[in-house]
C-alpha cells in the first residue's frame, strides 16, 4: 500500500474557505511492462495521497507513457496541464521528482515561473521542495540541472551502444537515405529514386550549380520524399543536394557517425570531435567511385569561386567564420535554438552591437526572436558571477563535492568516468574565475571567464538568457533591456 509523505501535511498550502484544486503530474520515458507499472504506482499513490487531505479536491491525474522529458513540446498531457492551470482550474500539482517534471532546466524554470505568475504551487515529492515557500530560485535550478545531467547520462549511455554497434558492424538503419529503400535491415536500390540520383551526378559534371539543378528537378515535379512542418512535400535545395551529392552512401560504402548530439541534445557536424567508421561496399551502389569523386571536386571548385570556405576550415583561426567575440558561436536561439549572429549599429555616439537569430533574419515569420542588445547579455552574465560569488563558500564545494562521488560511483565505466572528469575539472576553473571576478575591481568584461567557463548560452529576447556552463550547471538571468 503507498504510504503519504509526512512532508507534504506541513509543506503543501492550506486553504480554509475553499479546498486547494490538487492536479498530479505523472510520466515514464518508455512503454515497457515495467515502466508502466511505474506510471500506474505513481497515478495511484497520488490519487490516495490527494483523498487523505479533507481540504483537497482531486483536480485530474495527468499521466504521460513513453515520452523523453528533455523538451516540453510533444508531451500532450503535460500540456493540458498548463493548459488547465492558466484556465484557473488547478491550485496545486503534485510530481515525484524534478526528472520527472522536466529534464531540460529551461523548461523546469519556465513552467515553474509560470505557474507561480498563476499562483499554483509545485510540490516535488522526492527533492521535499515546495515552491510556494521558495524565497529563491537557485535551489530550484541546481536541482533542475542535476536532473539534466541525468538525463545526459542516459543520452551518453545511448551514445555509447550505438558506437559499440559502429565498430562491430552490427548498427541497422532506422530509415534509408533518398534513393534507397531498408528491406529487413539491409539497404536496397529505389528503381524509383535511384534514376534521380544519376541526373542529380550527371548534372554536376555537366558544369550546373546546385541551385540550378533543385530548380529544375521541381519544374519537374519530382518528389524529394520529405514533408515540411505544415505536412506538405518538400522542395529540393541546394544545401539537399549538397548533401546528397557529398554522402558515400552512393558509393555502396558507409562512414558512419558523421554526426552527433552534445550535451544539450543539439545535433553537431563531426568534425573529429568523435571517431568515425568506415565501411566499404556495405550494400548495393548507385554511382561509381570515380564518377562521385569527380562530382565531389565539382562541387567544391564551385565553391572556391564563389568564395565559399570549406566547412572543415571553418573553425581554423583566421577563417571570415573563425569567432570574433567571445559570444561568437555560443548564443543560441530561445524560440528556435538556431545559432545568433552579431549586427553592428553605427551611430553618432559609436558602435552597438546586437545579436539576432539567423533563422529571423532570413524569414521572419519562420521565427519571431528579435535583436538583443549585446550589453544586456554582458550584465546577465556579471550578476550570475556576482551570486555564484556570494554563494560560492557553500554552492561550488558542495557540487565538487557531489561530482567526486560521481566520480568514485562510475569508476567502472570509462565513458562515464572521463565525463565525471571533465566536469570536475571544469568546476574547478568555474570556481577560480567566481573568486578572481570577486577580489576584482576591472570594470571591463571578463572575457575569460566567459570563455572557460560557458558552453553556450540561450537567449529569449527581454526575457532571459539561460547560461548552459561546462562543468554541468545550468543558470538563468532575466535581461532587463529587451531587444531593440
């Protein structure tokens, strides 16, 4: 029988006029037997906790099977419960944990923000946190980004076995690439695809330009196979082609792991960062090897004129896309997690410099983020070092701490161990640029600090801007000058 938490009589809000609508929040990430039985448990001790309250009404149990909880978007239930809350109908939400509400620290604090605007509590049964007795969000966000790290876990792990099926050979396709079909695992030729893929080759050796060549094949009305958001075909692009034309798949022969995902669940080009693996003649060709080289080095003499640089230079200093400021290539997009780029403003007074979504900038209507005042990030980041500061005699030892018996747990897991490592080491770095930055009287940017202590940042325009560090932790600052 499920017992109720003693904590919960004194913590949870009392209302003497009314009885406090209570809504529980319930989730599992996979829909095994035994995952479910969990989400079942879990349904049940909060149904039974919420009756033995005489001054609680049950508001709705909200239960979510075999969804992730590293973004809130495409978890419905979770959405019908902020949707009854800002329809007033909720009070109070029960969950058991801070993973289970959310592993994305973003959208733990975002939600809790928003329910609190609403006046409804959260109650996380595990962590005994109420925040409705909240004096400060900090607790809230060092949990949150213990969660996330969690869920990071998980993902390496993921990682991990996929790499062990790249280097034994046994990986199988989930989906084939255009021109192929999967047949029990095993990629076959399209009669259908395949022709395309030669005109596609023959057109480039005939001297044509990608954008030239997705022109025509959509005069033609030639199906790409794709869909767009809306659920209507796709076009074909250039950068498709690009693709297509740049992919050994053709060739019957495999590179495998060209990409990945980083700690922030955001798909990354290989650039070396990870091993790759190379398998030859896989499955059935569609182009020869000399007839892909050659298309390979038309591709790329073209982009040579144009002044392209190649996308393996790109990160060599010197290069036009080489950084230029210590935020160059680590300001990300709050609405649409695209890369921000800096604009410079000249005016009587000087320069201002502001950073824009690239997706924004090339449509508008695709994403609705404006401009954000350099500056207005620069502060953000000095007032998370002035707290990190005032709190770092009980904050950063207590999560070096936590990170050695990390550590000293996964001793036996190499992965992981060197993971544990990293964020000790970078902990440590954190730590010393918080205590420089305290017996500090430059007035300047710490552009060091910056440098060696943030993986990226995300940005949401007026709002806030979330600072993703290396050792782990995850920090939100509001901006208190919007975008212009």
């Amino acid at each position: 029988m499920n017992t109720v938490n003693p904590n919960v009589q004194t913590l949870l809000p009392v209302r003497s006029d009314l009885p406090v609508r209570a809504a529980a929040y319930c989730r599992v990430s996979t829909g095994h037997e035994e995952q479910e039985g969990s989400l079942r448990n879990q349904a049940a001790h909060f149904s039974e906790l919420i009756r033995s309250r005489p001054d609680w009404t049950e508001a709705g149990i909200y239960q979510e099977s075999a969804v992730s909880g590293t973004k809130k978007a495409g978890r419905p239930e979770l959405m019908r419960l902020l949707a009854d809350c800002r329809e007033g109908k909720i009070d109070l939400v029960l969950t058991k944990s801070i993973s289970r509400f959310a592993r994305s620290t973003i959208d733990c604090l975002e939600m809790i923000r928003c329910l609190k605007e609403l006046g409804v509590t959260v109650y996380f049964e595990k962590e005994h946190l109420d925040t409705g007795s909240m004096e400060s969000e900090l607790l809230l966000t060092l949990l949150a980004s213990f969660a996330e790290e969690e869920s990071r876990s998980i993902s390496r792990n993921t990682a991990w076995a996929k790499r062990n099926q790249f280097e034994t050979g046994s990986y199988r396709f989930s989906k084939a690439p255009y021109g192929y079909c999967l047949i029990g695992g095993t990629l076959e030729i399209d009669p259908a695809e395949a022709p395309v893929v030669k005109r596609i080759f023959r057109a480039v050796l005939a001297g044509k330009g990608t954008p030239l060549i997705a022109r025509d094949l959509n005069v033609r009305g030639i199906p790409t196979g794709t869909r767009k958001r809306d659920g209507s075909p796709g076009s074909w692009t250039s950068s498709m082609l690009l693709g297509l034309l740049g992919n050994t798949v053709y060739t019957g022969d495999l590179i495998l792991q060209k990409t990945f995902r980083d700690e922030h669940f955001h798909r990354q080009y290989n650039y070396g960062e990870l091993p790759r693996y190379y398998i030859a003649d896989h499955h059935a060709s569609i182009i020869d090897r000399e007839t892909f080289a050659l298309a390979g080095m038309a591709v790329r003499q073209r982009g040579l004129e144009k002044g392209n640089v190649p996308p393996s230079h790109r990160r060599l200093n010197g290069s036009p896309h080489s950084r230029r400021s210590s935020f160059s290539g680590r300001l990300r997009c709050g609405i649409c997690s695209s890369p921000m780029i800096r604009i410079t403003q000249t005016r009587k007074d000087g320069k201002a410099y502001h950073w824009a979504c690239r997706t924004h900038l090339r449509d508008r209507k695709a994403c609705p983020m404006t401009r954000e005042r350099e500056e207005s990030v620069r502060n953000a980041f000095r007032t998370m070092l002035r707290k990190l500061a005032y709190l770092e005699p009980v904050l950063l030892p207590f999560y070096q701490r936590r990170l050695k018996a990390e550590l000293a747990a996964k001793n036996a897991s190499r992965p992981a161990t060197r993971r544990a490592m990293s964020l000790l080491r970078a902990a440590g770095v954190l730590r010393k640029h918080v205590l420089e930055y305290r017996n500090s009287s430059d007035p300047a940017f710490p552009e060091t600090a910056f440098a060696e202590t943030v993986d990226h940042a995300v940005i949401r325009t007026g709002q806030s801007v979330t600072f993703h560090l290396l050792c782990g932790l995850t920090l939100t600052e509001p901006l208190y000058e919007g975008g212009a």
